[in-house]
C-alpha cells in the first residue's frame, strides 16, 4: 500500500486539524461552563474581594504601602448596609463580566473550529482522491 506524497501531506494536515479542534472543543466547554456558572469561574482575587465588607473595603494597592484604606473599624449600620449593597452590585458586575467574557471566547473558539472543520473536509476529500488515483 504505497501513498503518494500528496496523500500523506493532506492526512498530515488532517491530524493537525484534529488536534487544534479537541483542543477548541476543550476551551469551549470551559467557556459554557463560564456562561452557565460565572461565580465558579470568577477569579480568586474577585471571589475573595467580595465574599465580605471588610475583604470588599481594602485596597490591596494601600496595603501594600502600608496605608490604613480609612474605613472606621466600627462602622454604623447605615453605613454597613450602603457597604453591603454596593459590595453585592459590583459582584453582580463582576459576574455580568465573567459571562461576556466566557460568551466572547466561545465566539471565537466557534470561528477556529469551523475553520477547523472547513479545512480538515478539504484534506480528508483531497486524501481520499490522491488514494483513488493510485
């Protein structure tokens, strides 16, 4: 069973294609699983930010310097309750984010494995018809 060149060229590209498609089909299901799920894909450091007030007030660029970021250490409710609220916003944001983000990458690894596909079809068809003629 002798191949040609041309065939064994288009089988060639044909495992590549098959390699960078189970690899876009991997990221895929991570980016539905970022859609379905953002807060468990969410980043640690914005996980962590907002699981309380107090995580949520400190500035990890003021820490680092050495600076108090100037939240009473005692605050009164009202203030304990406008934290909370704007604390729960931005991690609603934080998650409306992580969404676009996981529905953005599956656009694109969309586009790959079309292109994919489109290439690994003309090589299979091309290997199939450098087969017939030997």
């Amino acid at each position: 069973m002798k191949k040609s060149i041309l065939e064994i060229y288009a089988l060639s590209v044909c495992f590549v294609a098959l390699v960078c498609f189970v690899v876009a089909l991997g990221i895929a299901v991570y980016d539905l699983i970022q859609i379905a799920s953002p807060a468990f894909t969410l980043n640690a450091y914005e996980y962590e930010r907002h699981q309380s007030n107090q995580a949520y007030g400190r500035s990890p660029r003021l820490e680092m310097r050495g600076i108090s970021p100037g939240i009473p250490l005692e605050p009164t409710e009202p203030q304990e309750e406008e934290q909370t609220l704007k604390r729960e916003e931005s991690y609603q944001a934080a998650l409306r984010s992580e969404r676009r983000r996981g529905t953005q990458s599956l656009t694109i690894v969309g586009i790959v494995m079309i292109i994919d596909l489109c290439v690994f079809a003309i090589h299979w068809l091309l290997s199939k018809k450098s087969r017939a003629t030997i």
